[in-house]
C-alpha cells in the first residue's frame, strides 16, 4: 500500500471547512453520508484530512448542504484539486518542527500577508546573518546543523516576496525591535539597511510604530495575518513560545483584521519609517 501524503496546512484546513459547512447546514455526519452515498467513515475520514476528496466531491458536498457562496466554494474546490507533492518545503519535514512547514504553506498561498511585529524583524525581512544569531538562542540549545536548517527554510520563504509576480505584503515592526544589535553592530546595520531596500519595493509596505505612541492593541504579540482567496479562508498566525498558533475562526479573523487596522494607523507612514530606521542605523 502506498504510503498516505503528509498532512498539509492546506489539507487540514480543507477538512476543516467541509465540517463547518456541513454544520451550517445543520445536518450530522450520517444524514450528510447518506445524502452523498457514502458511509459516515468515509465522511469522517474526508472532515479530518486523512484521505483527500476530488473538486467535483467538494462541489456535491456544497449542493448537499444549500450552500451558496460560489467564491468560497470555488476557492473550497482549487484546494482540493492541489497536487500537494513536490513543494520546497516538503525537504524539510523530517527535520523542521511541523508548524514551521504549515506556516511555509500558508505563506506560499496567500493572496496578501499582513503582519505585525513587537521585538522581531519579520522573518520575510530578515538576513540570513540575523536569521542565524537568532535561531542560535534558541532553548534548548539547537546543534550547528540544525540552526543551518532552519536559516536555509526561512531564506527561503522569503520567495514570496522575491518572486516574479509577489502579492502584497505589509509589517508593522515597534521601533524597540529596530534598537536590538543583534549579532552585533555590523550584522544590525546590515539588517537595518536590508530593511529599507526591501521597504523601497513597491508590493512591500513596511510602518515602524514608535516609541512614543505609548500603549497599543496585541503588544507583546507577533502576528502573521495570511489572506485567502476568500476571506472565509484567511488563517491568523501567532508566534509563541512553546510554537506557534494558528487560528482560523470568524471571531478570530475579525479581531485581528481590526487589530491590524489599528496598529497600521497608529504607525509611521511608509517615508517616515525609513528615514527612523536611517536615524537608527546611524547611531548604532
């Protein structure tokens, strides 16, 4: 028997959303097979993720449960015609802890990406020299190999924004993560520098939030916010200690696309940012 393909971000999340509008509709797992002529454990087997289901299954699904948001239930459909083999990331999945993967993916497919970010350069802004100074202070203490992995995915996801035709991508970033010298002087200038040429493409929006703005909503946090193709799909990613979160509720989705509002109009704009992130790498 061949071996069943990994999990993806993207499978589970698939799954996922085939139970949710299953339960919109209102009906159980056995009403919901019975209607599709299939048994519940195959139907179970399709809201978990561990078997795929065909575009043309999706679209039954959808006509079974009254369901008609033609733009989700499209987008519900390319997902399930996805051939997930051969993705970059998948080199690393013997080696990477798996939440570094699903955040790789959501990445890869997102229409837009908005972020915000306290005491870190974002990791698509990142040189490979602060990257490196970073992952080495990790606990427990990573070996050499392992640190060089994770430098190589993260250089790596920086793809969408270095691609021929990148979608949009904005980051706030709080001036105390722009005063850290990590790695030293020299490494710190560079990451500075790094950050306004990237700043000067036009699909990047970068905003520094100053010091002197005081308090602001989700300080303490980091935030990936990854559009979908419909908002229905967005996925919210918290960096954490212990790994990150991921989150993709209605109420958490419109938390943090306010969160972001509000922190994108309490910083700098684009101009004003660089010449502070100028100001900063000066006097370093």
């Amino acid at each position: 028997m061949p071996a069943r393909p990994p999990l993806t971000a993207r499978r589970l999340r698939l799954a996922v959303e085939l139970r949710k509008m299953r339960e919109r509709a209102g009906m159980t797992a056995t009403e919901a097979a019975g209607m599709l002529g299939s048994s519940q454990g195959q139907l179970s087997n399709a809201e978990s993720g561990r078997f795929g289901v065909s575009p043309d299954r999706v679209r039954a699904m959808a006509n079974i449960y009254s369901c008609t948001n033609q733009p989700y239930i499209d987008a519900l459909a390319d997902m399930a015609g996805e051939k997930t083999r051969g993705w970059w990331w998948d080199a690393y999945r013997d080696v990477l802890p798996s939440g570094l993967l699903a955040l790789a993916e959501l990445e890869h497919h997102a229409t837009a990406i908005r972020t915000a970010f306290t005491a870190h350069i974002p990791g698509m802004l990142q040189t490979a020299e602060h990257a490196r100074e970073i992952f080495s202070q990790a606990i427990p203490a990573p070996t050499p190999p392992e640190v060089e992995h994770r430098v190589s995915h993260r250089i790596k996801r920086q793809d969408v924004v270095f691609r021929e035709a990148p979608n949009p991508y904005s980051t706030v970033i709080h001036e105390a993560a722009l005063h850290m010298r990590v790695g030293g002087r020299r490494v710190a200038r560079e990451q500075l520098r790094h950050l306004v040429e990237m700043s000067e493409r036009g699909h990047i929006t970068l905003r520094v939030l100053p010091f002197d703005v005081g308090a602001f909503p989700g300080s303490g946090q980091s935030i990936n916010y990854l559009c979908g193709p419909v908002a229905e799909l967005d996925t919210v990613q918290l960096d954490q200690f212990h790994g990150p979160v991921v989150l993709d509720g209605e109420a958490h989705l419109e938390k943090y696309r306010r969160l972001l509002d509000v922190v994108e109009a309490m910083a700098l704009g684009p101009e004003k940012s660089r010449d502070l992130i100028r100001s900063i790498s000066q006097n370093l």
